[in-house]
C-alpha cells in the first residue's frame, strides 16, 4: 500500500479510533464523536445518500476516494464501506494527506 492516507486508516484502527459499520457511524455522527467519515466509492446508493446527508448536516469532512477493497485492505478486516475516525488529531492528518495528495 502507497497510498499515505490509507497507510494512516492502519493506524487509526491500532489506537482503537474508528468507528465501523454504517449505523456506528451515523450514531457516532450524531454524538459529534466522528471527525471525518470514509465511505466507499462503491457503496450502496442508500449507504451512500444516508451516510453523506447525515455527514453534510452534521458538517463532518466526508472521504469517498476508496472503494470497499481499499478501505478493508488498510483496516485488516472484510467487506468495509463506512467508517468514522473518532480522534480529531488524526482526522486533521487524514484531512492533510487528502489534500496534499490532490
């Protein structure tokens, strides 16, 4: 894995600050506990629109540049379309790389 961005993910889950699962994710969102959301290129329509209303009304910066496979490969688990980093620090990272790598 080159990506940077996707290297950090690896990291956020060894400090145990991210949130899996669309309903972790949407509940964590309303909590303000969510500092940023990825959410897969290739999710569902539903997932996707449920996902980035609730990201858009809540002002929570929203990743959608991976798909499923990326997003599972840097986590270490299977089949992950929506996750939330909890931690600020390291949600102004992921924004940072997000915009370097632009």
């Amino acid at each position: 894995m080159n990506d940077r961005l996707l290297n950090m993910l690896g990291l956020i889950v060894k400090a145990n600050k991210l949130v899996n699962g669309e309903e972790r994710t949407l509940e964590a969102t309303r909590n303000n506990n969510a500092k940023v959301i990825f959410l897969a290129s290739d999710a569902g329509r539903s997932t996707a629109k449920r996902v980035s209303d609730k990201a858009r009304y809540y002002n929570v910066p929203l990743i959608d540049k991976y798909n499923k496979n990326e997003l599972s490969a840097a986590t270490g688990s299977e089949n992950r379309v929506v996750l939330a980093v909890t931690d600020k620090g390291f949600a102004n990272k992921c924004i940072d790389l997000l915009e370097k790598g632009k």
